[in-house]
C-alpha cells in the first residue's frame, strides 16, 4: 500500500496517467508582424530616438515648391522693371529714323530775346538765321535731324547744340536774378567748335555773348550772335521769378566776357 502512495505522488505517475496539455497553435505570421506594430504603437511611427516627434514627409510635385516659395521673404522675389531697356531708350531718342546725341539739360528754356545769326562767308553776307523760336537748336551735317544745317564736309553730322538755358545772375544793385542765355556745346565733334577763334572744349556748357563770333571745323563760315535789341536792354530776358527752376542755378551765367574767359 505504501508503494502505491509513492508512485501517485510522483510527478512521472502523475504524467503517466494524464494526457499532456497542448500547447497553444502558432500564429501565422502575417498576424504576428500586425501584433507587433500594434504594440509598437504610435511610439515607433511617429516618434524618432529622443522623443522627437517626426516631420511628416513631403509629396513631391506642386506641394514641395510652394513651400520652398514660402521659406523666401517677399524681399527675395524678383521685382518687375519696367524701366526702358537701351534699344527702347534709343527708339525714344529718334528723329526720322536718327538717334539724336543730345538731349536738353532741365534749366532749357525759350528765350524772350529775339537772338540772330548773321552768316558771313568771307566778305559776303548770308541770309539770317532766327534762332529765338524753340529753347534749343542742333548744328551739323544731317539735315535730317539738324536744325541749322552745314555742309562743310569737316564738320560731323551731329556737331553742336545752341541751348538756351535760365541761369541764376547778380544785378548792379546787388539782388540775385535768373535770365535765359545762350550756350553753345560741342557733341564730340571731329574738327571741334570755335567761339571768337578759340576751340572749345567737348561736352562743355560756353556762354554768348552779344558778337561773339561761331566756327564750326574748318568751314570759312563765321556766324555772328546778335539780337534785335541793344546791348543795354537787360530786362528782356530777365526772370524775377520761375518756380520750375532748378534751385541750385546752372553752372554757367554772369554777365561779362572776363567771368566767361575765367570760367574756361
């Protein structure tokens, strides 16, 4: 009877008399790999190592460069010019199909002093010339564009521009006035500009005077400045006051030859 009480209370008589406990069947793995990214959780999908929440990725195409354009200021985006290009500003300059050289300073102005030219060739007289019309005149070769033409073959199509211009003067009293004067500049010109004999500098504002006398290249023409009026009337042209005018004056002016000369 002991023997038997033994036997029944060893785990092998126990397992000997009972069938084994099945284990449970494996899962396909197709499920396990589903349980372990449900445990993972957001953990692992969203977070990176450090508890950094992950960016979430761009689709390529329209969405990527609307970004990209919204990291640039508006500082950064190119602003539209409107301004004229060199060919444009060119069209613009033209008279007959001819780019002119020369544009006005903002001091031009129309004289109210009927100024002349009085063309001499040698001994002979030529017909007058009435310069008192418009602010500014150009002299040269191309009758096209010119106003005053010459046909001196030393002298360049485009040789020099008679401008009136309102410049600031002191009266014999003392107080400051602004009259309109005549100036001559040469426009690079080949064989040069001459006022009374002495070549003047290019791209250079002279003054006139009353008789002052124009050469222009080798041409034996003289042109000689003069108005219908004396030399003593300075009130013709004489501006009390001109809003327009440029505040600072003109870099020319004065009233005698000396001040010229000096300023040459």
């Amino acid at each position: 009877m002991e023997r038997r009480s033994a036997n029944r209370d060893s785990p092998h008589s126990h397992s000997r008399s009972r069938s084994p406990a099945r284990a449970p069947a494996p899962l396909p793995q197709r499920q396990r790999k589903g349980i372990k990214k449900e445990d993972k959780g957001e953990e692992e999908e969203d977070y990176e190592w450090g508890g950094k929440r992950k960016q979430p990725k761009r689709e390529a195409g329209s969405r990527a460069g609307s970004h990209d354009s919204d990291e640039k200021g508006p500082e950064d985006k190119e602003k539209p010019n409107f301004a004229l290009s060199g060919k444009l500003t060119e069209e613009a300059n033209k008279v007959n199909g001819v780019v002119i050289k020369y544009a006005e300073p903002p001091e031009s102005r129309k004289p109210k002093r009927r100024w002349r030219l009085y063309p001499f060739k040698g001994e002979q007289a030529l017909p007058t010339m009435y310069i008192h019309r418009q602010s500014c005149y150009l002299i040269g070769r191309d009758r096209k564009v010119c106003d005053l033409p010459i046909d001196h073959p030393s002298c360049s199509k485009q040789h020099a521009a008679l401008q009136y211009r309102l410049v600031p003067y002191e009266r014999e009293d003392g107080t400051a006035g602004k009259r309109v004067r005549p100036y001559i500049i040469d426009l690079e010109s080949a064989n040069g500009t001459f006022v009374n004999n002495k070549k003047i500098d290019t791209k250079k504002y002279i003054e006139l005077l009353e008789k002052d006398v124009l050469k222009f290249g080798f041409s034996s023409r003289e042109y000689v400045l003069l108005h219908e009026n004396s030399k003593e009337d300075e009130e013709d042209d004489d501006v009390v006051d001109d809003k327009t005018a440029p505040s600072n004056g003109a870099s020319g002016g004065g009233n005698s030859r000396n001040k010229r000369e000096q300023s040459e």
